[in-house]
C-alpha cells in the first residue's frame, strides 16, 4: 500500500509527528496528597508537603492557583492540614546559580478532610 500512497503516509506521520511534540510540550498536570508541613519565601511562596511515604515536596506559588479556599488570604491556615497539590514541572531562570532549574509550580490546591 505504501508504494500506491507514499504521499497519504506520508501525511500521517507528519500528523502523529505533531501531535507527539504537542504532547510534550504540554505534560499533564501532576498530583500530590499529604501534609503541609511548611511555608517559606519571601517574594514568592514555596509549600513544603510531606507525602504518606515521608518524602517532601517543594511547590512554588507562582500563578494564580484555583482552589475553593481563599489562599491570599488565608493560605497560613493551611498548616499542617492535609491537602492535595496539582502541580507542573517548569524550568525557570535560577539568578543565583545562572541557570535553569526545573521547579514544581502549584496550578490548584484542594483541603482534604
């Protein structure tokens, strides 16, 4: 069949080809259930979650998050609640150390009961 079409498969791959990058230039979001256990920064917030397993994870809030809590405002009540973090890996300028670093910034922040 390739030899009566080359230009339809052709086609094709150029079309799987596009919709790979578009896959890996918009990873999906990322989740995280535990306990925050910490907050710090001074120009931008940096949420510490401690996983069941003990492992903590360090999110940025960097954009507006979505959440039913009204985190500009009350976002210290959070401490040592439960909550599960979405979040995405992004590379970002790190001045300090004149180069890119890959941080994971907070997209949405939902508080577990």
């Amino acid at each position: 069949m390739a030899s009566v079409c080359p230009t339809d498969i052709l086609a094709l791959a150029k079309k799987f080809e596009g919709e790979l990058e578009e896959e890996e230039s918009n990873p999906s979001p990322q989740k995280l259930k535990g306990t925050l256990v910490k907050i710090d920064g001074e120009k931008f917030l940096e949420l510490s979650v401690k996983d069941e397993n003990g492992k903590i994870g360090k999110f940025q809030w960097l954009d507006f998050v979505d959440s039913e809590i009204d985190l500009t405002n009350s976002y210290e009540e959070l401490l040592n609640q439960e909550v599960l973090v979405h979040f995405e890996n992004r590379d970002l300028f790190d001045a300090r150390l004149n180069e890119y670093r890959s941080f994971q910034v907070i997209l949405e922040i939902e508080l577990l009961d």
